[in-house]
C-alpha cells in the first residue's frame, strides 16, 4: 500500500480509556465532574487573587498564571472526551488533532516553565528575603511569564511543523487514548520517524531538564538556608511558603514520571492511556485544593470572594 500524506487524511479515531460501552457513561460523569472542579477550582483561585490587594505578590502572580494554564490545559482534552463519548463518536479530524497535540505541548511546557519559575521566586524570597522586593520586580515576573510562554509556543509549534512532514498508510489512523498525544500519532506514521523521535528527546531533555534543574536547585538552596537559621518557628515558617509550590512540583514531575515509567514497563495502550489521566487531568484538579488548603492567606482571600459573591449576584 502506498503512503499517503497528510493531505488524504480525514480524521483518527480516539480510542478512548475503554471499549466497554456500559462503562461509558459512568466515563462521561467522572470527567464532566473533574472538569467543572478543574474550572471551577482555578477560577476562584484567579478571581480571589485579582480582587484581593494583598495577594498582587509576585509568588500569587505565578499562581494566577497557573491557574489559568491548568484550565487551558484541561479544556485541550477533556471536552472533546465528554463530545464524543456522548455522541458514541471516536473520530476527530486531522487538525483537530494536530491542534490539539500542539495545545498540549504549549500548555504543558508554560505549566512546567512556570513550576521553575515559582520555584526561583522562592528561592529569592527565602535566601535573600531583603532583596525580595529589587529582585522579584513587576518587570522580571513579567518577563519570565513571557519567556516561558515563548519557549512552550516554539516547542509546540517545532513538533507540529515536524508531524506535518510525516505520512500515513493505515486506512484506520487508531490512538489508544482520550486525546491526541504526539508519541501516538508518531507511532501511526509509516515514514521515518528518526528525527521526530529524536526531536522529542532532545527537546524533552533540554526544555524539561533545565526547569527541573532550576527546580531542584532552588529548592537544596532553600533547604541549605533554612537549615543554618537558628529559630526553629523560622525553620517552618520558611518551609510553610514552601509547602504548598513544593506539593505541587511533586504531583506533576510524579505523574509524568511515572506514565514515562509505565509507558516503559507495559506493552499495554490502555493502561497508558489511564495513566495519562494522571499528568493532563488530575494535577490540574488538585492545584487549587493543594494551595487553598496550605496557604491561610489564600483560604482568607477565598472566604472573602466567596462571601462577597451573593452580593455581586
């Protein structure tokens, strides 16, 4: 069979979490609810940290930011789910997919650039708490969001240039998952795919690893810092402005980790596929709680909104 290009290609099929048809609808009503919680969730983080003065800090700066790339992200996939298992419907359409397979990447790669971003405010706020202020400056927040906005944009749109190039010879362009995942639609071509495969890796390695290098070395400065003040109640007040940033690095750096792992280990699609529910759905739920419930600042600015909502209504 000859290849065909891209150009002959209507759509690929979605194959979802699972053929089990009576499991669909229990599907529909577990990511409808995860999805409302996602939104809903970031929403009141961002809503509470603009209508409250003394949350415009740069570390609630970053939060809002990341607020609004976890709902982005959340809606890359999650509606398309919810459409097509209402409309018992798999297929999506090649630039839908292509468009998605870049939103992922984008939104993904500003989530992982702005986790390093929180993580340096920390460090400065931490071990040079009296040039907070000079350091951390409107204009340097600023520019770290647009830098890491930049860099995800060019990532994203370097794989969807390089997916373009490919060609497919299967007349049922299957992906065993719930979205458009790059690896996958690779995984479908039937022309070369060395320089994709190495693209991901090297991309992977250098706007992936040097985040998580900044990450880390933030983090063994704060703990070097926090471990020569000599108040105990300093100690954990350091480390409390830490908590809930740190818990939330862990939860994403976890599950990417771990799909990666499970990719590795199991020749299972549908098994990977659950798994990726791990890094594109549940990370992006679980921010707001994670920082509304550590943080007494944001749960104050929270009660606050929350009060003040029946009266704006």
């Amino acid at each position: 069979m000859e290849p065909r290009n891209h150009t002959d290609i209507s759509e690929f099929l979605l194959l979802g979490l699972t053929y089990d048809s009576e499991l669909q609808p229990f599907l529909f009503c577990l990511f409808l609810s995860m999805y409302l919680v996602t939104i809903l969730g970031n929403l009141l983080i961002i809503l509470a940290i603009s209508s409250d003065f003394h949350l415009h800090t740069p570390m609630y700066f970053f939060l809002s930011n990341l607020s609004f790339t976890d709902i982005c992200l959340s809606t890359t996939t999650i509606p398309k789910m919810l459409v097509n298992i209402q409309a018992q419907n798999q297929s999506i359409t090649y630039i839908g997919c292509l468009t998605q397979v870049g939103f992922v990447l984008a939104f993904g790669g500003f989530e992982n650039f702005l986790l390093a971003a929180m993580a340096y405010d920390r460090y400065v706020a931490i071990c040079h708490p009296l040039r907070y202020t000079v350091i951390m400056n409107p204009q340097l927040c600023v520019l770290l969001i647009l830098l890491s906005l930049f860099f995800s944009l060019v990532v994203a749109l370097l794989h969807s240039l390089m997916v373009l190039r490919l060609s497919f010879c299967k007349e049922e362009m299957e992906i065993p998952h719930f979205f458009c995942e790059l690896a996958q639609v690779i995984k479908l071509s039937c022309s070369d795919t060395l320089i994709n495969n190495i693209l991901i890796y090297f991309v992977a390695s250098l706007f992936g690893g040097i985040p998580l290098s900044g990450t880390i070395f933030s983090y063994t400065q704060i703990v070097y810092s926090v471990l020569r003040m000599p108040s105990v109640g300093r100690n954990l007040k350091a480390f409390s402005t830490c908590g809930s940033h740190l818990s939330v690095v862990s939860l994403f750096y976890g599950t990417v980790v771990g799909v990666y792992i499970g990719s590795v280990v199991t020749d299972s699609s549908k098994k990977t596929a659950v798994a990726s529910v791990m890094y594109v759905v549940v990370p992006q739920m679980m921010n707001p709680f994670i920082y509304s419930l550590r943080n007494r600042d944001m749960k104050g600015a929270l009660r606050k909104l929350i009060s003040e909502m029946p009266s704006l209504l």
